[in-house]
C-alpha cells in the first residue's frame, strides 16, 4: 500500500486502508473466492429456497478493545450507538447496517458498511486520544453469512452447539460458539435472521458444511460478485 | 451435554468451548533472582495433585476467550462453583462446613511438590466420608 491517499496516522498509530483505491488495479477476492471457483457459491438471486445463505463481503470489521465507559462514548458520539454493556449484546443503528457486539469484556466488534471503517476508525482514534485502547481492523480475516428462511433455526441446530431457540438466542443476542469443527460469531440482528461471522480460512469449510447439513431443505449460498 | 458457567458471558456454555489451563491461583515469585533453585522450580514446574477440592484455571476458548477459575472435585469431577480471575473461591478445602453441606469429600492438603513425605501417603487410601 504506497498510495498517499490509503494511510493516515493519528497519534502515535500507523493505520491504512485495507481497501485498494479503484485505480490500484488490484481486484479484492472475497474469503469464498474458493467456494465460487468451485461452483459452491451462486450469484445473488434466483429460485426461492428454504434456506437462503448469503455472504456479505468486504464490510469493515473493528475490533475495539479497551474500557467500556471510554469506548462506550466515543463510539455512542461517532456511530450513534452505544457499546452493547451486558455480556452477549448485540446493537444495531437505526438503518441496520451497522452493528456493535460485545465479544468478551474489553472487547467489541463493530460491523460497518464497505470502506467506512476507516473513516471510522481514524475518527475513533482522533476521538479517543490518548486513553488505553485499541483498534484492530480484522475485516481481511474474516466475513459474514447471513441465513434466512424458515428451515433456517433448523439447519443451525445440527451445526453449531448453542441453543438456538428462542429462549437461547433472542433477537440482539450474539455468541461466540462451536460451527461443526470450527469457531464462529453466531449472530441474531432480527427476528428473521441469523448472522454467521466466520474465519477467513475456514469459509469454504463452513460454506461445505452448510451446503452438505441444508441439503435436505434445499439451500444456496449466494455472494454477489465483486 | 455438560455444561460450564462462564463468569463472563454470565450463563451456562457446551464444553466444548472450553479448556483447561491447570492449577489456579499460582503465584510468581516477587524477586525471581533471589528466589532458591527450588523454590523456583516450585514455582515453575511442580503442581498440586489433590484428591478432592482442586482449584483451577480454564479458558473460555471459543467464546469469550477469557480465563477463569473453576472450583472443581477430582473424585467426582463435580465443578462446585466459577469465579473471575483475582477472585478468590468460596469452596476451598480447607472449607469443612461447606464441604459437608455440598456432601463432598476432600483429602487435607495433597502435596506433591516435596517428594514422599508420610502424610502423603495418606492420600492413596479411600477418605471417608
């Protein structure tokens, strides 16, 4: 990364962003350029199935760590929520489109839409000064499935080990749990969906494994191309 | 299906998410230059082995990925209660009363950082309850 216009530092942190400019000539490959090579992952669109898999690519993953009370203000001021406080907490903006998720107790993921979140990030750094922090950009390392459909509580409860029910994962509840043999951040933003947050290394695993376990409700999982 | 409470995410988690990480509550020496050659090997190498209350430390590997304590009995494998790091238990062996409401049994001591001492010998035979 060389460009001028993709580094920046504030205070006594380099940051880059991890998004090449249009002109750098570089194509980004989602975490299931595999699966589609492989022919596992389709288009967006198409025949109405009973569970529908799709990959949300390139989104700006954060991880802040640090105080609750020092982060909580700065990403209520810049985000305009506030840091999910309890364990397993899961908030999102009023569009939607931005999520805050407790991950441990000085930890919490943020979700943000493409290319925003170095924006974010630099503004969160500036905001923040020098209080004990850190910001970590892991959105080249892992990626977000999203599971809909009705059969789709069902195809879960064979793959992970958390109770999926509703008494066990209301709606603004996210956990961190066992995926067949791997690890995943297992998500419910609302009523009618699920959010799988998985390795960037293990996404064609877990693509296989979901394709192989919805088989008999009929699945597909879709990524729009980049 | 066994579950383990975690202290942090506050409920019941599959122990599968789950590791352990040994003998809890270990102490470094303050000055490890003063320290003698065994006490420094205490420190490092040698671990309690205790038939009964034991206190240890696991990590909440595939959730929150934090280490906690877990009050457990090796006799029975019964985990008798969680807490945080730099919280000390409530159950300890030394602990008789709640040792007979929870109806567990504990061997006293169970040293095996100084070699055969006679008491230890004590830990091979059944307790009784």
């Amino acid at each position: 990364m060389s460009e001028a216009h993709s580094e920046a530092s504030v205070g006594n942190a380099a940051t880059f962003d991890t998004h090449p400019g249009a002109d750098a000539g570089v194509t980004p490959e989602s975490p299931l350029q595999w699966s589609r090579v492989q022919g596992h992952v389709t288009e967006e669109g198409g025949a109405a199935e009973q569970i529908r898999v799709v990959e949300r690519p390139f989104l700006g993953h954060l991880v802040l760590r640090g105080g609750a009370i020092t982060l909580d203000e700065a990403v209520r001021a810049e985000l305009g929520v506030s840091l999910p406080g309890k364990p397993l907490g899961l908030v999102l903006d009023a569009e939607g489109s931005r999520s805050v998720q407790w991950v441990s107790p000085d930890e919490w993921l943020v979700i943000v839409p493409a290319g925003e979140e170095f924006e974010l990030e630099n503004r969160l750094r500036a905001r923040l000064g020098d209080a004990h922090f850190a910001i970590v950009n892991v959105g080249g390392g892992q990626t977000l499935l999203e599971l809909s459909g009705e059969k789709a509580r069902e195809l879960l409860m064979k793959s992970v080990v958390y109770d999926v029910h509703e008494h066990g994962l209301p709606v603004g509840k996210a956990v961190g749990t066992v995926f067949a043999k791997t690890s995943v951040v297992l998500r419910r933003p609302t009523e009618a969906r699920f959010e799988l947050v998985v390795r960037r290394s293990f996404a064609d695993y877990c693509v296989r494994w979901l394709r192989d376990a919805g088989r008999e409700y009929g699945l597909r999982v879709e990524s729009a191309s980049p | 299906m066994f579950h383990i409470f975690c202290p942090y995410c506050q409920e019941y988690r599959e122990e599968e998410e789950f590791h352990p990480s040994g003998q809890a509550h270990l102490v470094r020496p303050a000055d490890p230059a003063s320290v003698s050659d065994d006490e420094w090997g205490d420190y490092l190498f040698f671990r309690d082995n205790p038939r009964g209350i034991h206190h240890e430390m696991w990590v909440h590997r595939l959730g929150c990925r934090k280490f906690f304590n877990i009050t457990r009995d090796t006799t029975s494998y019964e985990i008798l209660e969680t807490y945080r790091m730099g919280e000390q238990p409530s159950i300890t062996a030394a602990n008789a009363e709640v040792r007979r409401e929870q109806g567990v049994q504990t061997a006293d001591g169970g040293w095996q950082t100084v070699g055969a001492q006679p008491e230890n010998s004590r830990l091979n035979e059944e307790t009784p309850s």
